[in-house]
C-alpha cells in the first residue's frame, strides 16, 4: 500500500520494515526503513510528540 508522505513522496508501506523517531542535525525526524536501509524520511518536527502524533495519523489512514 502506498502513502504520501509529502508533495512529492510517496512510500510502499507494505516493505517498511520499522519506523524510528531520531533526533539529526536540523530537528527530530521519523525514518523509514527496508531491512537495515533507510529509504525515506519526515519532514522536520520540532518535537518528539509532534512526530509521534503525525505517525499515528499516517498509520490510522493506513488502517482505513
């Protein structure tokens, strides 16, 4: 299944493998990975909750 992730990304959740909150240079960010690969990630979060609740929202539509 496929969701959009932004204007123009959209990612096969049907590979993902996990999701991890991570902390990088510019804020907080939800990678996306297959395996031991990252293969995309979120925009940028000011905070962990922010990240958190948009996931949620993204895994709810998945669930629709």
């Amino acid at each position: 299944m496929f969701v959009k992730l932004n204007d123009r990304v959209y990612l096969n959740f049907s590979k993902i493998t996990r999701t991890k909150i991570d902390h990088v240079e510019d804020g907080i960010r939800v990678r996306f990975y297959e395996g031991k690969d990252q293969v995309a990630k979120s925009q940028r979060f000011e905070n962990v909750e922010d990240a958190d609740k948009w996931l949620e929202k993204l895994f709810k539509q998945l669930n629709q």
